[in-house]
C-alpha cells in the first residue's frame, strides 16, 4: 500500500514550504504541492496540517547491545529495545561496543544489528571497541571493512583517557589508515569514531595525522566533544583551522552536566558563533552506554544510562532555546552524519531517498509520527510496532 503525507511544512533538512509526499513501498516516490490521493491505489494517508516532517534522525554511536562494566560486573547496561530507539525519531542507528570488547564482542554486535533491521530499522556498525589492538571480527580492520557489509568504520578508539589502551600517535594513525584504505577498497565510509577523554593531549592525536600524514580530516570523527568547555574549545580550533569533523554528546542529564561540561545544544550554536562550519558538525547520544562517574584520582564513583531519546532533545532545544535555526539544527542529525558516513538513501527528503521521516508538531515540535523505510513505527507519539521481547 502507498502512503501519502499531506500538508506538512517539509524541511528536506533545508525548507522546501508545505508539500506532499508519497510514499511506494520503502522509498519515497514524489514530493509536489498537491498530490491528489487518486492518483494512487489504495493509498493510505497522513494528516500532516499544523506539522513539520522531518528526515529520521540518524545517531551515529549507540552501544545497542548495552556497555559498561565499569563499576564491575553489575553495572552491564543492558541491550536496547526498538522503541528506546524509534519513540525518539531515530531511524538509523550505527552500532558500537566501548569499553568492554570482551563480554560485548564483535559477533554480537553483529547479530544484534541484523536483529534490529529485521525489526524494522536501518544499523550498520563500527568494527573495535576503545581498546588497541583493534578487536575485530575476521581478525584484520581492513578485511571486516571489505568483507562485512555492515560495518562501516572503526570505533570507538579511547584517546586522551585513562581507560584508553594508551596508544603512541603512530599506533593511531597506522588504524586511521587502516580504516581509509578499507573504506576505499570497499566504497564505504572509512571512519574512526574516536572517544575523547578529558586528558590534557585532547585533539593533538588526530591533529598529528591531518598535519604529519596524507589522511584527510573526513575519515576521523571526535565524540564527547562537549565534555568540557576546554575540549569544546580545542575542538572549535580543530575544525576552524583543519577542517576537522566534531561530535557533540546528547545523553548527559541537563538538570545534572558534569563540571565544566556543555550541553550539546549550547555547544552547537556556540560552534557556530565562532564560526564552524555547520556542516562538519554532528550530534549523537551515546545511547545505551553506561555514564560513569569518577573521582579525580580515576576511582569510580557510580553511572547513569544514556538515553537515544535525548538526541532530538537536543536539536529540539538548539531550536527553540538556543536559537540555531532549523535546518540547521536537523543537519547534525540527518544530512551531516549522512554524508560523513557515505549513508546512500539517509539524511534527507527527495525523491528516491529512503522514507526515513519524523512529522513533529508545528511550535511545540514534539513527535508525532515517525516511519523507518515507509513502515510506521510511531504515531501519536506512542509506538506502533514494538520489538520481538517488547
């Protein structure tokens, strides 16, 4: 059955005005002003009067299958269920392990990826965990990136940390080039998603392998750059001066920021104040890893879990609070993250792309409605369609 939305303000991520778009199967067939539903059969349509329809939201690092441990063995985070991901407008997920690459493996974050698409949404994955050696599926970063279909990178590698493997700069940059040359060989993104710490090196590393090495900023993607204003501010130099790519964290409590830390949406219109370019700018929410607390001296203090819901929370209040105007705001969650991870059919509204769309209500933008490859997952804002143990 088609689907046709009618009326709603479409932001593409950029404003096309109030359209109509029809929906054949898993993609999007047309977008014009008026489409009449008898062109279709047996059509299904959407209200989107007093709406926004947005493209879904792509979050580029979620621990789907649960992190932590870092408070010991109670403290495993659990796997993510569908709706923790679709109630929040996420479509696309990219899957990785973090701390534990022993009792979270890259077999299962695999399967559990699979699990998920056959749920309904997109995921792919990056290859390793924080620690080097790389941990990695066939035994070899290059032949997981050439040979898996689903993996898209490498991540997330711990720097400037003190859970980090502590690797010499040349060590990283050989897995940056390891990751690019796998990329290459097999037409995919090539990324290394990079966990910054709150060390004092902050950015040197990746500094070290744009400056000394042929590896361009776009195969590299710092996270948690929000952490602190000084590594906020490093990043701001980083991408002004080297055109390097920053991530911004959405999970941390608002009412609860670690000291000196910046909540992502204060962190984006600042970046752009100082004149980042907006596109080199992405959000993602750490979804499903663990949150932990040290002390000064690196002893653990307790965690939270991070939440995929909070990535539109943010772009929600960039937008209303903060004052980033909507396409911008949206490109840090569809068309920026779209392209840096080379996502064919994700991250905007046209013709042929994927029918990945959120509809928001017009002044409140709160969800409504959210449909991953045309199948409704969300309306009224409750789910829909929930996962197999849902």
């Amino acid at each position: 059955m088609l689907k046709l939305i009618k009326g709603a303000a479409v932001y593409a991520p950029e404003a096309l005005g109030v359209q109509d778009v029809l929906i054949a199967d898993s993609r999007i067939l047309k977008i014009a002003r008026d489409i009449p539903a008898a062109e279709a059969y047996e059509v299904e349509v959407l209200d989107g009067r007093g709406k926004l329809l947005f493209p879904g939201f792509i979050d580029n690092h979620v621990h789907i299958l649960g992190g932590g441990g870092e408070g010991s063995y109670r403290t495993r985070t659990p796997e993510i269920m569908l709706t923790d991901i679709t109630l929040g407008g996420v479509t696309t997920v990219i899957g990785c392990l973090g701390t534990d690459g022993t009792t979270r493996n890259m077999a299962s974050l695999l399967a559990k990826a699979r699990g998920l698409e056959e749920e309904g949404i997109s995921t792919y994955i990056y290859t390793g965990s924080y620690q080097v050696p790389v941990r990695t599926l066939t035994g070899s970063l290059v032949d997981d990136l050439i040979l898996i279909d689903k993996i898209v990178g490498c991540g997330e590698i711990a720097i400037s940390d003190h859970r980090s493997s502590q690797p010499a700069r040349e060590e990283f940059a050989r897995i940056v080039g390891d990751t690019r040359v796998g990329g290459i060989l097999s037409g995919k993104a090539g990324l290394v998603n990079i966990h910054m710490g709150d060390g004092l090196r902050m950015l040197s590393y990746l500094r070290y392998v744009i400056e000394e090495t042929e590896i361009p900023p776009s195969n590299m993607l710092p996270t948690h750059i929000n952490r602190s204003s000084r590594l906020l501010k490093d990043g701001i130099d980083y991408a002004k001066a080297l055109g390097g790519y920053v991530d911004l964290t959405t999970s941390s409590d608002p009412d609860f920021l670690e000291e000196d830390e910046v909540k992502a949406a204060t962190g984006l219109r600042l970046m752009l104040e100082q004149g980042v370019p907006g596109n080199q700018i992405t959000f993602s929410s750490d979804g499903q890893g663990s949150m932990p607390i040290f002390d000064h001296d690196g002893a653990f203090l307790g965690l939270g879990v991070g939440k995929v819901t909070s990535l539109y929370r943010e772009v929600r209040d960039a937008i209303l609070t903060e004052g980033v105007e909507i396409p911008q705001a949206l490109r840090t969650v569809t068309a920026n993250p779209a392209a840096l991870l080379k996502l064919k059919g994700k991250g905007r509204i046209a013709a042929g792309m994927d029918a990945d769309l959120v509809l928001v209500e017009e002044g409140t933008l709160t969800i409504h409605s959210v449909l991953a490859k045309g199948q409704l997952m969300v309306q009224k804002g409750a789910a829909v369609k929930k996962g197999t143990f849902e």
